[in-house]
C-alpha cells in the first residue's frame, strides 16, 4: 500500500513540473511584469528629459540702451597753479624793524603798510633839510628883490638860485629815504606768513613775507606739440584738485608761449581761473581737460558693454530675444562710458553684464529693464 502511494505522489509532482514549464510560473511572471513596466516608464521619462535639454536654455542678462550725445575733441594734461601776482615783499634799504603792521594770512590793500623801520634819522634829516630849503629860499627872494632893483648882482642871483634848488632836491632826498622806511603792499592781496620780529635788522632784497593775489589763479600746464592747431586763447578748461573730490573748477586759456621746448617737444599754455571763494591755493596739483573746439555727435554705451574678441570689440545687442554680435570701433571713454563710432546705433538694447559667454544668436533672458528716456537723457 505505502509502495502504491509513493509512486502516486512522483506521477503528480512530475505533472506539475511539466504544467509550470508549458505555462510559467505565475509569480515569476508578474515580477517580471513588475520589473518591465518601471523600465517602460523610465525609458518615456529619459525620453522627454532628452528633449528637454536638447532645447538651449536662456542665459541671464543685464542691458542698458546705447544714447546719443554730444562729444568734443578734448585734451588731458596736468599742471599747477600759481597766484595772478605773487611777491617777496623786501625792504630797499637796511633798518631795524620798528613795527610789523599785518596779521599773517589777512587781506591787504594796497598800498597799505606792512612794516617800519626806524625812522628816527631820516625824520630828523628831513628837517633839517627843510630849514635848509627855508634859508636858500629866503637868499633866493632877497637875490631876486635886489636884482629887480638893479642893486644885485646877476652872479649872487644865479648863486642864490642854485642854492635853492639844490636845497629842494636834498629835501625830496631825504623824505624818500623817509618813505622807503614803511614798507607796503603793491597790490591787493592776502600775506603769508613771517619769519621776523620787532627788532631785527632788515636787509636790501632780504625776504620779509610773501604777498599773493588769489582771487584769480593762474593755471600753468604743456601739451605736446602735435597738438598746437588744437588749441587757442579763449578756449575752456576743466580742471579737478583731490583736495575736492567731485568739484570741477574751469578756466579759460589766454597765453601760449610763442616758443616750444625743444628738450620736451611741447607747448607751454597758461590759462585764468576764477577763485571768488578762495577755495584753491598756488601750488596745487591739478588735473586739465582742454575742452575740444568742435562738437560731434557719438553714440555711447557704458564700458562693461565692451567684450575683447583678440584684436578686436564686440558689444552684443538683443535682437528677437537673442544675441546678436556687433563688431565695433571705439572712441573716447569718460565717467564709466565709451564712445561708439561704428557698429551700434542710437537706442538699441546692449547687454552690459552676462556676456562674457555668450555667442552669436544665443538666446538671452533680461533681468533688468533698459533706461527709460529720463535716464538717457
């Protein structure tokens, strides 16, 4: 019985062995259907992925409209300025300094006085010079009277008249010995300061303060010869100083040496600067823009516009929401702008910041909107 069974169970797993091999295990199956279906997906999704990036993506950008203006010539120097009058102011004659008359740094007169010297001879020599006039006068009238009455002799005339006049002259001698002894100011003007006292002894020549006029400056700087047809009297200067950052001083030219150093091959050009409020001091280092005679008109676009391309520049625009390359020739540059003189035209969209990798006809995203006619203007 049990050898009867046995053999019954072989007969039904042998059947089932071949029932899974013609139909496949169920369960096999439905994993692999499992394990198919995620593939299936995946392949649609890498498939839509590609498609996507084979799209070029926007790049950022930031733009700003080229402007049309207005542009000169202009010139670019440096120099220095000085006083419209400037002295040493000295005395003529040697003296011991009795009074010193000005506060070092105040505005002066002229012909106010600065100094004195002892004057204690020279008004004694005056006097004494005056009674001496006095008495030749008197000999002069008597000589006269008795000539007239025939009593006199022509010689005692001539004498007398002689004696007078020599007198006169010894006085006006002597009273501009006097004078000289107070010394004043030529012009009008503002003292600098002292290295003397109540005392000393001043010298002929010797140095006793400065004198400067400074309510106009003049401005003394070169330019190279090549530039002489450039430049005329009357024409405008610019001129900045660090010692006011921003604040731009003008002038206008009004002396060219007629000569050019021939050691620097350049002009030697002087030009006036008003300074009512006494801002400027002589001396002082400056920076000269000579204002170009003839206007032109430019097209400009800030510098970050400008791209090197080897030798050459390119300023990229926006033209249907790509970029378009424009090879351009450059002008001046001034205050964070460059002139254009060809390759791109007034108000046209120039990408200003986002451009270093860009190509021609990539397509671009603005980030920031043009200037408004405000801001152009």
């Amino acid at each position: 019985m049990g050898k009867v069974l046995g053999i019954a169970a072989v007969l039904i797993i042998a059947a089932a062995g071949g029932y899974y091999a013609l139909k496949g295990n169920p369960f096999t199956e439905a994993a692999k259907g499992t394990a198919e279906r995620p593939a299936e997906g995946g392949e649609r999704r890498g498939s839509g992925a590609g498609n996507r990036q084979g799209a070029p993506r926007a790049a950022p950008v930031e733009v700003a409209l080229a402007r049309k203006g207005t542009s000169t010539d202009d010139l670019w120097s440096v120099g220095s300025l000085r006083s419209d009058e400037s002295v040493q102011v000295s005395s003529e004659v040697t003296g011991r300094i009795a009074d010193i008359s000005f506060r070092e740094g105040e505005q002066v007169k002229t012909g106010a006085v600065l100094i004195k010297l002892d004057d204690a001879l020279a008004n004694a020599e005056v006097a004494d010079t005056k009674a001496r006039v006095d008495l030749a006068q008197s000999n002069f009238d008597r000589a006269q009277s008795l000539s007239k009455s025939g009593s006199g002799t022509e010689k005692a005339f001539d004498e007398a008249t002689s004696a007078l006049a020599t007198a006169k002259a010894t006085l006006q001698l002597a009273e501009t010995r006097l004078s000289k002894l107070s010394i004043t100011a030529p012009f009008d003007g503002r003292v600098g300061l002292r290295d003397i006292s109540v005392g000393a002894y001043a010298t002929p020549g010797a140095a006793i303060v400065n004198l400067e006029k400074i309510d106009v400056l003049k401005l003394d700087f070169r330019l190279p010869e090549t530039v002489l047809t450039q430049v005329s009297n009357g024409q405008m200067v610019e001129l900045t100083v660090d010692a006011f950052p921003g604040r731009i001083f003008t002038g206008e030219v009004y002396a060219i040496d007629p000569q050019v150093d021939v050691n620097g091959r350049s002009l030697r050009i002087r030009a006036r600067i008003s300074n009512a409020d006494l801002a400027l001091r002589p001396g002082l280092f400056v920076r000269v823009i000579i204002k170009g005679l003839q206007e032109r008109e430019v097209v400009r676009v800030p510098e970050s516009a400008v791209v090197p391309a080897g030798n050459d520049k390119i300023v990229y625009s926006i033209v249907g929401g790509k970029a378009k390359e424009n090879k351009v020739t450059l002008g001046r540059r001034r205050a964070g702008e460059v002139e254009i003189l060809s390759g791109v035209e007034d108000g046209i969209q120039v990408i200003t910041a986002g451009q270093t990798r860009l190509r021609d006809g990539a397509p671009v995203d603005v980030t920031s909107p043009p200037l408004n006619s405000a801001q152009r203007s």
